[in-house]
C-alpha cells in the first residue's frame, strides 16, 4: 500500500450556486476513496484574472491521499464533470474549476498534470486561502508580489 501524501488542491467557482459548488467539492474531494480532508480554508471571492464573468467563489484545501497524483487529477476532474463543468475555450468562466496545486514535495511536469501549479504563486485566490491554511508554504514576498489583487473572505 502506498504512503499517504498531503495534496493541496485550490476550488473554484463563478457560474450557478458557485457558494455552493465550492463546498460540494469539498465534501466530494473528502469521501473520495484513499483521501482524508485535513484542513480547508475560509471561502474568498475574487475577482475573475485572465477570465471573466462574475466573481469568483474559492478555497484551498489540503488532503492526505494514497492517491498517486495523476489518479487524483482523474478524481477532481470527475467531480469537475459532475458539477456540470464544461471547457469550451481557455480560461472560460465554470460551475467548478478544482486544481492540483501540490502534491507532497513531488515535481510533476507532464502533458496533463504540473506540479507544483505554475501560476499558484501569480494568485491571490491561491496564496490567501493556502496561509490561512498552510502558512509554512507562503512566503511574506509572495503575499506581497500579489496584494494588488482584488479579494476578500466571504
């Protein structure tokens, strides 16, 4: 049996009950098999980056996974699917958007899955929710390179 990895995932959503997609992923993200939720941060809203529509409703979670990490990736996007998620163009507004940010101290560079995310430390609504927390993984200088950027816990 495989040792248990802690993954942190950032949640998103701006289309429909975007509230209420983000705290079903947390609940489906928490009964996947092999994962146990280990902490999760207050909801943010932000506004859409290199996006638009409506603001954005989001989160940062951390889990314990016996997962390997393109598994996982399987998992979020199945429960991306199921909350009604559709990609139609690159950056697209969504019912949920749920992104593999870490995956224990792994370096992943594939077709399908980069780890750590390449744009998390570009993102306020990835670096707030994770120092509430994870505080150990943000530095103050990263905080800062993104403190121009519109959010506010809900």
């Amino acid at each position: 049996m495989r040792e248990p990895v802690i993954a942190t995932i950032g949640l998103g959503a701006n289309l429909g009950d975007a509230r209420q997609a983000v705290h079903g992923a947390v609940v489906a993200i928490a009964a996947l098999d092999g994962c146990q939720l280990l902490a999760t941060s207050p909801l943010y809203r932000s506004a859409p980056i290199d996006s638009s529509g409506p603001d954005y409703f989001n989160a940062v979670l951390q889990i314990s996974t016996r997962l390997t990490a393109p598994d996982l990736l399987a998992c979020l996007h199945r429960i991306e699917r199921g909350a009604g998620r559709e990609r139609p163009y690159r950056n697209a507004p969504r019912t949920l958007d749920l992104d593999l940010l870490l995956y224990g101290q792994a370096r992943l560079d594939s077709p399908t899955l980069t780890v750590p995310h390449p744009r998390m430390l570009l993102r306020a609504f990835v670096l707030r929710p994770l120092a509430d927390i994870a505080p150990a993984l943000v530095s103050a200088q990263a905080l800062a390179a993104v403190a121009n950027q519109v959010i506010a816990k809900d």
